[in-house]
C-alpha cells in the first residue's frame, strides 16, 4: 500500500470501484480522491469504496428480495387456485358417484368475494365447494354416507332415509368439519348415535 500521494498504475485498480458517498465509478481514475465529491480512497482497502454500482446495489438489496417475494406469492396464488379447482371438480365428481339420486346440496364460494368475478370472467367459473347434503325422500344409504366422507367442507348434512344404520352414520366421524347432522326416519339406535357423538364430541346430532 502506497502512500496517498504516490501515483498508481491503471492494472493495479480494479474496475469494480465506486464511491461510498456518490457512486461515481473509481475504476479507471488515476488519483486517490474521488472527481465528483472529493472523498478520499485507497484502492487497496475494500472498505473505502464501494464493489458495486448503485444499479447493481438496489438490485441485490431491493430488486431481488421483493422479485422472489413477488414469485413466492405468485406460486402460492398459483398453487392454491390450482388446489381450489381441485376441490371443486373432486366435491362435483364425488356428488354424481352416489347411489341416491335424490338430494340436494349447497356450495360455498372458494375463493374470496373481490376474485369471484374475475374468476368467473376467465370462463372456468369461480371454484365451490359443497357444505350442506340433504338426502330427501327416503333416498339416502349406508354407502351413500361412506362416501361423503371425500366432501371435505361439508358442515350440514341432513339424512332422510329407513336405510341408515348405525354403520353408515360410523363413517361420518371423518368428516372434521361436520357441524350438523340432521336424522329423519333412520334405523339408527342410540348406541350408534352414542359411538358417533364418541368420536366427534363437537358434532350436534338431531331427531333419529
Ligand atoms: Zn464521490
């Protein structure tokens, strides 16, 4: 290291200078102060300039960061709109699979209330989901309740139907977000109505 006024040669510089205090760019000059606002450096001590150009700078400590972010939440958006879609054909495809052909069913929107519309607008329609099975007039089985257990979101589940036993109502247990259970006209008994309200202490079960 030489002293400040000693002159230095182009090839012992290196090019990736610039000034701490106005990012003019030292690599090239051939003095030891900084032509734009006069602060002194030395070429030899990294901590008195700067390796990168302020471009260089923003992107590295602002561009990049929020570009990844910005990528994250599109992958997620991505990923959950993908996950919402899914949801929405499995909930559909499941209903059509059921033995009983007499029921009813209520959805609930996926997707937030300000993206519904644009949703809609792209022609696949904004995803749903079911919540709420009625099975009317003596329709609903057994198996019937055994594969509703794939309706993920369903809440509300109303059961019309001599066919039910308390091996059908079993399999409701996997239904975590079974809230209400409506049984009308079941062969249902106490005891599976007991095992039931066992395994999901939270559900409220009405009627036999
Ligand atoms: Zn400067």
């Amino acid at each position: 290291m030489g002293a400040p006024s000693e002159p230095f040669t182009l090839k012992t510089r290196k090019r990736s200078m610039y000034c701490r205090r106005c990012w003019y760019p030292l690599g090239e000059i051939s003095t030891r102060e900084c032509p734009e606002c006069g602060r002194a450096f030395d070429p030899e001590d990294p901590g008195t300039w700067r390796r990168r150009s302020r471009g260089q700078w923003w992107l590295a400590t602002v561009g990049r960061p929020v570009a990844i972010a910005l990528l994250l939440v599109g992958l997620i958006a991505a990923l959950w709109t993908g996950f919402a879609y899914h949801r929405d054909r499995a909930d559909k495809r499941l209903l059509a699979q059921l033995a009983a052909s007499n029921l009813q069913y209520e959805s609930a929107p996926l997707a937030p209330s300000w993206l519904a519309p644009w949703l809609r607008r792209t022609g696949a329609g904004a995803p749903e989901t079911i919540v709420t099975v009625f099975f009317t007039t003596d329709a609903a089985r057994d198996e019937d309740l055994a594969r509703l257990t794939g309706l993920r979101n369903l809440r509300h589940l109303y059961v019309d139907g001599a066919r039910i036993t308390d091996e059908g109502i079993a399999h409701l247990s996997k239904l975590r977000r079974l809230e209400t259970l409506w049984l009308s006209g079941t062969s249902v008994t106490p005891a599976g109505i007991k095992t039931l309200s066992k395994a999901r202490p939270g559900l409220k079960i009405y009627g036999p």
